[in-house]
C-alpha cells in the first residue's frame, strides 16, 4: 500500500512539472495560427465540457443521496436533538440551494461566453447595484443563520440546576472511557490525575467524603426521561466525548473539567423497534453474514450477530487505538436503572478490598 501510494505521489509530482512547462510555454506570445492557440473548435468543446461537468456534479449528488440517504442518524433520542436537527437541516437546504444556482449560473455562462474569433469580451469594470444586492443577500442569510444558531446553542448549553440532573462523569483515556456516578449524595467527590493509585484508576481524592459512595464503571445506564449533567476529564490528550444518537458531543480538555447536559427521551429497547434502526441493523447483520461464510471457509469462527446499542465514541484523533474508543450505553427505565447501579461496587468497597 504504502509503496503504491509513494508511486502515486511520484506520478502526480511529474504530471504538475510538466503541465507548469506548458504553461509557461503558452505564456510565450505566438502567431495568432500556432496550434497551440485555441480555435473556435476547443471553444466549443471546452464549453460544452462546462454544461457535461455540470450534469456530472448534480447526477453525482442525486446518485449520493438516493444510496447514501440512509446512513444517516435516526431519530434523535435525545430531547433537545431535534433542535439540533432542524438547525442542521435549515442550514443544509440553504447551502443546497446557494450551491445548486450558483453552479449552475458559473456553468452556464462559462458555456454561453465562450471564446468565438469574431466577438470580443466586454471591459465591464463594477456595477456597485449589483455587488450592493450580491453582499446584502449572504449578509441577511449568514446573520439570521448565527442568531438562530446562537439561540439553539444557549438553550442546549444552559442547564437549569432546578432541573436536578443526574450527575454522571466520564473520563477519558488513551483508550477507553470510564463512567462515574456520584452515589446516593448524586455529588462526585474531587478528583486529581496526581491522586491515582492502584485501583483509584480515575484519581478520587479518597479523603473527599462526597467520593466514597462514587461508583466507576465502564457500561454508562441512563434513566429515560431524566435530564444527566455529564462532567468530562481526560487524563492524557485531547479527546471528545461524542454520542452521535443524542446529537451531543463535547471536548475532554487534560487540567479542566467539561459539560453537556441532556435528557435521553427514548430507551434502548424501544430504539431496537424503531423503523430505520431495524433496517439499519438488518443491513449490517447481511454484511456480517457473507463475512462470516468466508471465515467459515477459513476454518475461523463466525461473527456474532449485531444488536443495536447507544454508544459512546471519541471523536478526536488521539492516538492508534482512537478508533475503537467507545462505551456502551443502556437507556432504560428508572427502576432499571436504579437496580443496575445498585448492584455496582462503591469506590470505598474497590479501595478496601
Ligand atoms: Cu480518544
């Protein structure tokens, strides 16, 4: 592979060299019949070149959405990921359709101007109406486009604390995360990266009273329908707590301590029956089937089928294993919840043992 690709470079670098030769050996003035100045025939193909690569880009868009339209995230599970969405999908329609009359109209006039040997381009210098209707249009629409953002940003962001969030911490690290909750006092206790020992793998400050009921785990459960305050460490790089299916992610920042907030509105039982998610997971198994089939062949063992669950991802390149970074997560109901997490080991019960 790499030696393919060194090729390619090499090959690139030759056809640049000797396509800057030419220029320069256009840019020489030359009689108006040397063959190397266009004729009216290279005009011509050159702009119905223009109106075919048009075509090309709007087939190629058409073709992307109709085979790619469904990898995209489901239903958001998450109570304000619909504001992200919609913010998302207004922002997409608008660079669509700027994208798709401005290409357009570049096209078309590349085509409809092109060279011929009797006309001659116009000196046209500025027409200040013109520029005037083409600055003040992006203006309206960027500016409306950053208020509504800013808008949906601050709502998301601001957490009520009469909400009474679940506070839950996740930490980071090269590479995997872990999850802490703050007991029954739902306060985590201090924690250091200088302060971790043994099985204090996250750092608690063990003479912290709020942080002897802490529970470390490394599956994150979240009750529906409760608004959770996720508290972000890293303990060596940047990394990014990203969790595509609650449309949230954040930054985990060595030295500072991050936040988002948000309710999960839909348990992972009741998303495994939605439409898409069923269809997407059918899709995936039918892939792992034809794998498994040439494993068989091999002699090696078959892949499990695949189940969907919520996840945790870090979304910042942060070393080599940074791909399969990830935590599973349990949406479920209170009592489930409730039953899990007791059944989890108190950081007080790990240091004694
Ligand atoms: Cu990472």
């Amino acid at each position: 592979m790499t030696a393919f690709l060194v090729i390619i470079v090499i090959l690139l670098f030759g056809i640049s060299v000797w396509q800057m030769n030419r220029i320069f050996q256009l840019a020489k003035t030359k009689p108006l019949h040397h063959p190397d100045i266009a004729t009216d025939k290279d005009n011509n193909q050159q702009g119905y070149l223009m109106m075919g690569f048009l075509a090309f880009i709007y087939i190629l868009t058409i073709v992307s959405f109709w085979l790619w339209y469904d990898t995209l995230l489901p239903e958001s599970g998450s109570e304000h990921g619909s504001k992200i969405d919609n913010l998302m999908l207004i922002s997409m329609i608008i660079i669509f359709f700027v994208g798709i009359v401005t290409q357009a109209i570049l096209h078309y006039f590349a085509f409809i101007y092109r060279g011929n040997k009797v006309e001659r381009a116009t000196f046209y210098a500025d027409n200040d109406k013109l520029e005037f209707i083409w600055t003040i249009i992006p203006v309206i629409v960027l500016a409306g486009l950053i208020i509504y953002g800013l808008f949906t940003w601050t709502d998301i962001m601001n957490v009520d604390k009469d909400d009474d969030p679940l506070i839950v911490e996740l930490y980071a690290q090269q590479f995997n995360w872990k999850a802490r909750y703050g007991g029954n006092d739902n306060t985590l206790g201090e924690a250091n990266v200088r302060l971790i020992e043994g099985v204090n793998q996250l750092g608690v400050d063990p003479a912290d009273p709020n942080g002897q009921d802490d529970k470390i785990v490394t599956e994150l459960h979240l009750p529906v329908g409760r608004k959770v305050l996720i508290k972000m460490r890293s303990q060596d790089v940047l990394h990014s707590a990203y969790m595509p299916h609650f449309r949230a992610q954040m930054n985990c920042v060595p030295g500072m301590i991050t936040q988002f907030a948000f309710t999960p509105t839909i348990t992972t039982a009741d998303m495994r029956m939605n439409d898409h998610i069923v269809e997407k997971v059918a899709n995936i198994n039918n892939i792992r089937k034809d794998k498994s089939e040439a494993l068989i062949a091999n002699g090696e063992e078959a892949l499990e089928p695949y189940e969907f669950d919520y996840v945790l991802l870090c979304n910042k390149i942060c070393g080599i294993s940074h791909y399969n970074m990830q935590m599973k997560i349990i949406v479920e109901s209170e009592e489930d919840y409730k039953a899990w997490l007791a059944e989890q080991p108190t950081l007080a019960e790990q240091l004694s043992k």
